[in-house]
C-alpha cells in the first residue's frame, strides 16, 4: 500500500500557476512567502503555507493580522478548497498509470494499492522514486511511504522518513512517531499528550482494557490497522475495469490518426484475453495521459459484445471527429490505454441462407456508430416489462440497450405473444360515443368515434385489466376492455370505465386500432 501526502498543496497550486508546473525543479523566484487564508471561528486565520513560510516560524490556524504584523511583506491569498480539490483528483488520475486501484485521503493524500504492479516498475523502491520524482518536476511536494498496511504507510508518509517499510520493521518504525499519527481524533491525541502518552511506543505494548475504557476502542482499531492486525480496505475513486491493456511511447503522440492507429494496436492484445474469457466488450474506455499530467477519458458503448479490434477503433473514431477539438494533446500523450468497463458473453451465431444475422448486426454496427457520434441516448427504441396495462407494459430506452433485451425475449421461448392485442396503442386513448348496448355489461352495438358512426358486427369481451394494486387514485381505475369489429371489417380496441362502480353512465375510450 502506497501513501501519497501533499503537505504543501494550496500553495503549490498557486505557485505552478504563476512559476510554471517545473518551478521546483529551476528554482523559486525571490518572492515573499506564500500563504493561504480562510475564515475559521469567525476570524481570518491561515490554512495553508509554503516551506518559507513555515521555516520563518508561522503556523497553521494564526491569525492573519499576527502573522502580517511579523512580516509586513507576507503574501497572502484566500483559500480556494474546490480549486485544490480539483488538483488532487487530477493528481489521482495522473496516478492511474501506476494503478487502477486509487483512492482520496482527504483533503491532501492518496492511497495507492499497489498490489502486484511495482515488479512492472522495477520493484517498489524503484517506484517509489519514479513517483516522486515525477511530482517534483511537476512543481508538487510530495511524501511517500510504502508498506504493508494503509495506516502504517499514512503514519510513515506524514510522520516519518518515508521509503519502503519491511514488514518486520513495522513496530520499530511505528515506536518514535507521535500519536497523531495514528490517525485519531484531535481531542484523543490531545488527551493522550496530558497522560504523558505522547508516541506510539508509549501505547504499543500497553494493557488495552485500561485503554479502551478511557479513549475508546478507535485508539486501538487505529493501533492495529497500522502494526497490521486489522485489515484496513480502501476504496477506489474509479469503478476497475475487469480487463485492461496500454501502451507506452517512446515519443509522444498527438493528432487523431496516431491516436486511432494506437487504439488499433491495443484493441489487437486486448482480443486474446477477451476470447479466454469467452466475453466480449460492451463498454470501453479509451484513457490518455498527457506529457504534462492531465489526463483524459473518453467512453464508448456497443449494442453487442464487440471483440473484434477493427470494431473497436471504428467506435472511437466517431467519437474522436466529435470531440477532438475539445482535447487539447499539448505537447502529446505518452501513454494510451483502453479499459473494458463492462463485457458480456461473446455467442458466436452463423446466420441462414436469409442473412437475418447479417441484417442484425448491421443494425448494430449503426446503432453503434450514431450513438458514438451523438450520444448513447439519439437512438430510442421500446422494451417490454411487466404490466397488465397496456400503455405502462412497454418502456423507452436507448436502443443500444434494446437489442440484448430484444435477443433475449426471442431465446426465451417460454415467454407469451398476445396476438389479441392490437399493433397500433394511442399515446392517449380518445372518447368514445355509445349509443346502444344489448346488455349493461356487454359490449357497445352503436358508437360513434372521430363523427363517423359505426355498427359492430362482432364482439369479444369484457377482459378486466387493473392496474398494480400499490397505484392509488384515479390512475387505479379498473377497465373492461372489447375487441369489437364493424360491419365495414375494422377492427377496434376499447375500454369502458364506471360500470362496475355502480355508474348508470359508464364512459367508454378508444385504445388501439388492429391492421
């Protein structure tokens, strides 16, 4: 587990954007330190400083005005915390590119898991000057430790030396640090000061039941989250994807048709593990990481699970005529990486003599393509789901998610096709005129529908339709539904309301019409 603490956050945000993102590394320019203010218990006080500022003697939480009457030429800034928030998440995405596993620690640190990617960098020593190194050029302080546990490695990146810490080495490094590195409350570490508890050696090896009765248990789920005897999970900013394959440049790339001759050629080792899993993708996500740090996504979605690399970049390609203008390649991308967000089983089907397969996924290949051009949400098409009513028992959805649906209510054989429904529903039924029935309850002999009279011939019914019995109010009302015919041979769908409530005067809709 890798720790990652800026502790000098703010004031590197302002000063990459007045120095430039290398400042660090040519030098800082003879200026006043640099400080940070915000309002805390109603008086301006300081939130952040840089190192100069911090080896002239201030501290967090002073007031402004003590630390403007030490040191009139101060530079003072007002805190921006949306702003340092939006660093460190684009600080987290810069990280993606040593793994996918990425968390925020609250304002000011990152947790890496870097579980079985350091042998990719050379071991984890060697990654962890990789990424410090990186961040240094990049005009950001930052502290690193690396060790078995979150809480050790939080405690070491903060409090200590930082570096890699062998597991064996956990309570010798543990012992000289404060309690505050245990991660514990301000009024705990504040209490444990005034008993003389001041490190970590002095609570390590003591009796626990006195312990917890005074401090609670979190003082000591704290203590062994970092010696390593409670498992301590975190949890990823990003969903992983369940398969992934990159490639890093030797020179950095920038225009559109590098960048899609790159998705061809990761598509191409991304194929032989979706095959080994018998799956296909549905999702993809193309990831971009800039010379500079920045990082940018790009999503694509399919109708059908999609092996085929040719099919893949053709998706990204739509996408990229679209968007390109708004991705600003800089001094070019040095690594590209494409994640498979989703997938689902890959069924290899040869069509018939008829190409009704071929006509199917033709219809997918531009369904695919429009969507990726204008959004997955152009293309809307209707899905069954379970409902009596008739207006409620199909639904829009994009039509990128209709086919599977579509394909699965035709493997499924078990499920009904009412041909007594018509293929024609008005979006809102119209009244109906009835001027004769043989029976109260029976179906209408004489109606008239949009000023033409008509006389039915045949008729079948009533069927009684209600809706779900958690509706209330006047969406609840019962109907008795007729499939009449006249004596022309059109064929009507309607419905009478009122009769079985007692209504001497039901009111009767037109719902559908058959071909």
């Amino acid at each position: 587990m890798l720790a990652l603490s800026f502790p000098h956050l703010a004031t590197d945000r302002i000063a990459r954007r007045r120095w430039g993102l290398s400042w660090r590394s040519k030098g800082r320019p003879e200026e006043p330190p640099l400080v940070c203010s915000g309002k805390l218990n109603n008086a301006m006080r300081l939130t952040a400083l840089d190192e100069f500022a911090e080896k002239l003697g201030l501290r967090k939480e002073q007031g402004v005005a003590e630390a403007r009457a030490m040191y009139p030429a101060l530079d003072v800034v007002e805190e921006d915390p949306a702003a340092d928030r939006r660093l460190l998440e684009g600080i987290a995405d810069w990280c993606d590119r040593y793994t996918p596993m990425v968390a925020l620690d609250g304002k000011d640190g990152l947790f890496l898991d870097i579980t079985g990617c350091a042998h990719l960098f050379g071991g984890e020593s060697t990654l962890l000057r990789d990424i410090l190194s990186r961040l240094f050029h990049m005009g950001l302080d930052a502290r690193g430790a690396i060790s078995s546990s979150p809480g050790l490695s939080w405690a070491v990146s903060r409090f200590g030396q930082g570096g890699v810490v062998e597991e064996e080495e956990t309570e010798r490094i543990l012992m000289p640090l404060p309690v505050a590195a245990l991660r514990l409350e301000e009024q705990s570490v504040d209490a444990l000061r005034k008993l003389g508890l001041k490190y970590i050696g002095d609570v390590i090896h003591a009796p626990r039941a006195p312990l917890t009765r005074r401090f609670g248990p979190m003082l000591l789920l704290r203590l062994d989250q970092a010696v390593g005897r409670e498992e301590e999970p975190i949890s990823p900013r990003r969903p992983v994807a369940s398969l992934s394959s990159e490639c890093r440049l030797v020179e950095p790339i920038g225009t559109e048709e590098q960048i899609l001759a790159v998705i061809g050629q990761v598509a191409i080792s991304l194929k032989p593990s979706l095959e080994a899993r018998g799956v296909g993708g549905r999702v993809f996500e193309l990831v971009l990481f800039r010379v500079d740090g920045r990082v940018f996504r790009i999503s694509v979605g399919a109708s059908r699970p999609l092996r085929e690399p040719k099919l893949v970049a053709g998706l990204f390609s739509e996408q990229l005529q679209v968007i390109y203008d708004d991705i600003d390649a800089g001094y070019g991308f040095e690594i590209l990486r494409l994640n498979v967000l989703r997938h689902d089983p890959f069924r290899d089907a040869q069509g018939d003599f008829g190409g009704d397969r071929q006509g199917e996924i033709s219809l997918s290949s531009f369904i695919d393509r429009v969507a990726a051009r204008l959004g997955p949400d152009c293309l809307q098409s209707f899905q069954l789901r379970e409902s009596h009513v008739p207006e409620r028992a199909v639904l829009t959805v994009p039509a990128m998610e209709s086919l599977p649906a579509r394909r699965k209510v035709e493997q499924d054989s078990a499920l009904p096709f009412r041909e007594e429904r018509p293929l024609r529903l008005f979006k809102t039924p119209e009244p109906v005129e009835v001027a004769f029935a043989e029976v109260p309850d029976g179906a209408p002999q004489i109606f008239r529908w949009r000023r033409l009279q008509h006389q039915v011939a045949k008729s079948e019914g009533p069927e009684r339709i209600a809706m779900e019995w958690w509706i209330d109010g006047d969406d609840a009302e019962t109907r008795d539904y007729f499939r009449i015919e006249d004596e022309a041979g059109h064929r009507f769908w309607i419905y009478r309301l009122g009769l079985f409530r007692e209504n001497p005067n039901p009111r009767w809709f037109m719902h559908g019409v058959f071909a």
